[in-house]
C-alpha cells in the first residue's frame, strides 16, 4: 500500500499553477508547511463541521469538530462549513515544477 498522501483527507481547495505560490506566501495556514501534490483522483466524501447529538431537552448539543464522512450516520448530525475530500493516485510534485523558485519556497516557510 502506498504511504502518505495517498488517501489523505483534505479540506483545502485546489489550487492553479499561478495561485500556488502566492497562496503559500499568503495563507497563514500554510506558510512553512507547503507541500505540493498532484492527485490523479479526488472522492469528495465528506464534511469538516460542527457535530451535534441529541441533548436532554429540545435542542442538540455541540459535541466536537471534525470530519465526518458521508457513510456515518453522524452526517445528518452535523453542520458542514467545509468539503472534505480523499485524495488518491497522488504524486508529490516538487515546488520547483510549480513556479515556486527558491525566494517563493522562502517566503512560504517564512
């Protein structure tokens, strides 16, 4: 079986050649930990959200935030705010081939 990323699960959007650089250098969540791939296949399965059971009295109670997949029964106890896809026949690309020469890879793990 092959190792990560094949069949990670992600909640980030694509990105095009042009944007990847500058989303790297812009998006907090990603400076300094900028990892390029390419999948040859994407299942969208899931939602990221806020996951509800049934309280004592009229109203659900928030019990976590997580991924639930749309398998899970919980999925109809969840309030999504984000896609959740699996990514599968991936390849890591090097930043290079993307545009991102050495002063973009800085600027991103800065």
């Amino acid at each position: 079986m092959a190792g990560w990323p094949e069949r990670e699960v992600t909640t980030h959007p694509p990105l095009c050649l042009a944007c990847a650089p500058v989303s790297a250098r812009l998006c907090p969540h990603l400076r300094g930990k900028v990892v390029a791939v390419r999948a040859g296949r994407v299942t969208l399965d899931g939602v990221y959200g806020k996951v509800y059971t049934r309280g004592k009295g009229p109203d659900p109670v928030l019990t976590e935030e997580k991924v639930v997949f749309t398998s899970d029964w919980r999925v109809r106890w969840t309030v999504g705010g984000q896609l959740a896809a699996t990514l599968l026949d991936v390849t890591v690309v090097d930043p290079a081939v993307l545009g991102m020469g050495p002063a973009a890879q800085e600027a991103a793990s800065a």
